[in-house]
C-alpha cells in the first residue's frame, strides 16, 4: 500500500509524454487544477491549467513568442544552426509584432469568413468524391483515408499544389508534431525534422518558380508577389510559412475529426441524437473541440515580470504553457459535467484554437471541414462502427492530440 502512495506523490505532475497522458490527459489535467494551477515543471517552465490564467495568458500583451530565445535557453546557443530551428523562428506562429502583424497581414485575405464560407461546395465536392472511393469496400481507416485526405486536399487548393503533385502529400508520414511539444527533442529527433524540412523547402522552392512563371489565383501566387515586393517578405520568410500553412491546414483538421468521431462513438446516446436531428452538426463540433482540443498547448514568454498569475511572481522572459485541453473542461467555467461529451451544450467556447492575436488563421475553415465531414460520413455510412473504440492507437505527441489510426467498417 505504501509503495503506491510513494509512487504517486513522486510522480510528477506534469509528465507529457507518458504513455498513460497520452492516452488521457484530462485527469492529469484535473490534478494539475485542484493542486497545482500554475505549476513549475523540473525543467524551469510554468504551466497554467485553469481556464482564467489560460485565456488571460494567451491575450494579454505582456506575454510574447521570443522564439529564439527560448529555444537557445532550452538548447544553447548552437541551436539556431539548426535548420529546422531557424526555419521555425520565422514562422507568424512563433514571432511577436511588429514581424507577426506584417506576415499576418499577407496571408489574412485568403481565410475571410466570406472567402471560406465560398468553399463549402468544393468541400463536400472533396468529402463526397473520398466516400465514393471507399464505400465498397466496407471498411476503411478513418485517419488515413477520410480524415487526412479532406484537409491536404484543400490545403493544396488554397496554395495551388498542381493536381499531379499531391500524390506524395497524400502518402507523406505525419510526424512533425515532436517539434511543437515541451520535451527537448533529441539529436536523433532534430536530425530528422532537419530532413523533413530540406525536402518541404525543395519541394516548396520549385512552387515558387512555377508560380513566378505563371501565377494562379492561389496563396502561393500572392506571396511570391509579397516576396519581390522585398519589403513585405523575404526568401526565408516566404518558405517558413508556406511550410506553416501546410502543416497547420492540415494536421489539426485531421485531428478534430478523429477525435471527434471517436468521441461521438464512444457516446452512444451522443450519435444517435446528431443522426436523429444533424441540425446539431455546428454545435457537435464546438463540443469536440472543447472535449479533446487536437490542440492541447500553446506555449508563451513574459516579456516584462509578472507579479501574480495565479498566486505566483513569474519573471521576466519565464516560459508559460497554456493548457487548452485542461482550460476547456475548467468546472469554473463549464460547470454542467465538464468532462461529459454534450452535443446540446449551450455557450461552447473552446480555447483550441488560442487566442490574442495568435488566434489560428483557419479556425473557421477547420470547423466548416469537420462539419461536413462528420455529417456526410454519418448520413452516407449510417451503419459505420469502430473496430476498437475502447483502444485506440494515439500518435506519440502530446501538443498536437491525434490518433495514428481508427479503423472502422459497415
């Protein structure tokens, strides 16, 4: 008896790439909020659990990015050589103003609710077209085929990758996710997304020429303009970010739809009330995103002392993670059975998608993805079932929370 009781207090509070977190976080979480809620890890950084530091973190200008540094108090000062690194730190995701508000700029136009709203048509186009291909089969991945084609597909449309491109984008592996997690990467793991990075800013580099001979009305087009425009974008910038938009346009996509079908599955009553009334879609995918954010962290820099963030002094240049799966089932805040999966429930406003002025460009085009998605899925395989809901295979990352695969037939 003792030993187990030895054995939990000593375990840490914050273990992220555990198995068992991986596999659910949300009582990790729970812990985190009643004991410790904004708790310092061994490795110097701050983690704020509740819902109220969490959203004050994310919009209050005291807080930045200061990506380099960062990276250089965690790594050394050898790790900007890096060319993963270096790449990284020129991502919008990762800069403060004024570099952020100018590479923001550039790119906002082409995720207005208007222009956005415009893609539904070619989006179900996109949803329809994958089930086509696979309902006769009788059983599918619903990562690898349904989930993952959706997104990249779209992704490739808004950065115009020519049709007779996307094969390779179809089949590549999904696992940059390391990079973005609070665990020190390896060498072997730096090596690796060096790799991975080479091959994006090859393949992106000849994109460009392609566009600079004969533009499209696509984002790509409009950022090698910004590009010759020097002021607006420099070579490194234009590649960083195109880079960014790919990953980011997907893999959080694929993500709410796998964990969100895996929640509705896993709830019953929850699936039989969305095919009864489907009107329920846009709320159901709210509710998804706030029971298990495909985003579960979002990291900060205090760029001037803070004297109380939830009772601690934080100094200046201390890092604060932000843990948007812990903020979305806060009782504070949700106090109607937090960690339940409700489609019905009222006032949803998850933090998944962060929020200042980081608050994700795609949010709107995430949702509309994942509306259509799930919908189409159940009217058109209204017998689906999962081949194992109660084990499910989780990718190895914890800040992007996804699943490897989940088979499923009908």
């Amino acid at each position: 008896m003792n030993e187990h009781v030895q054995a939990a207090t000593t375990e840490p509070l914050f273990n992220p790439l555990s198995p068992e977190f991986i596999r659910d976080p949300y009582p990790h979480y729970e812990r985190l909020r009643s004991t410790d809620p904004m708790h310092l890890t061994p490795l110097g950084m701050f983690v704020a659990s509740r819902h109220a530091e969490v959203s004050l973190v994310l919009r209050d200008k005291r807080f930045g990015k200061d990506f380099v540094e960062r990276s250089t108090r965690r790594y050394g000062p050898k790790i900007m050589q890096e060319p993963v690194f270096r790449s990284m730190s020129r991502w919008m995701l990762q800069q403060d103003p004024p570099d952020h508000t100018r590479l923001r700029g550039l790119v906002v136009k082409a995720f207005t609710a208007r222009r956005v709203e415009d893609m539904r048509p070619r989006i179900q186009q996109v949803v329809d077209q994958t089930l086509d291909r696979i309902a006769a089969r009788g059983h599918m991945d619903l990562i690898e085929d349904f989930a993952f084609r959706l997104p990249v597909t779209i992704i490739c449309d808004m950065l115009g990758i020519p049709e007779d491109h996307r094969e390779v984008f179809y089949a590549s592996s999904r696992n940059g996710g390391r990079l973005l997690d609070p665990v020190p990467l390896s060498p072997a793991e730096i090596a690796e997304a060096n790799a991975g990075n080479a091959m994006a800013q090859m393949y992106f580099q000849q994109l460009f020429e392609l566009r600079r001979k004969s533009p499209g009305d696509d984002l790509t087009t409009q950022l090698v303009q910004a590009e010759e425009d020097g002021s607006k974008l420099s070579n490194e910038e234009l590649t960083a970010n195109i880079i960014l938009l790919f990953g980011a346009g997907h893999e959080t996509t694929v993500n709410l739809i796998g964990n969100g079908l895996l929640a509705l599955y896993r709830n019953p009553d929850q699936l039989a009330l969305l095919k009864a009334d489907p009107a329920l879609i846009t709320n159901a995918i709210e509710e998804f995103l706030r029971y298990d954010s495909s985003v579960q962290m979002s990291g900060r820099v205090t760029l001037e002392d803070i004297d109380d963030l939830g009772g601690k002094k934080i100094p200046k240049g201390e890092t604060v993670l932000c843990l948007l799966g812990s903020a979305n089932r806060d009782p504070a805040v949700y106090p109607d059975r937090p960690d339940r999966l409700d489609i019905t429930r009222p006032n949803v406003r998850p933090l998944s998608f962060g929020g200042g002025i980081h608050f994700c460009l795609g949010a709107q085009l995430a949702r509309i993805e994942a509306e259509i998605a799930v919908a189409t899925l159940l009217r058109r395989l209204p017998d689906l079932k999962l081949d194992d809901a109660a084990n499910p295979e989780w990718r190895p990352t914890f800040v992007l929370r996804g699943l490897k695969r989940l088979p499923a037939s009908w």
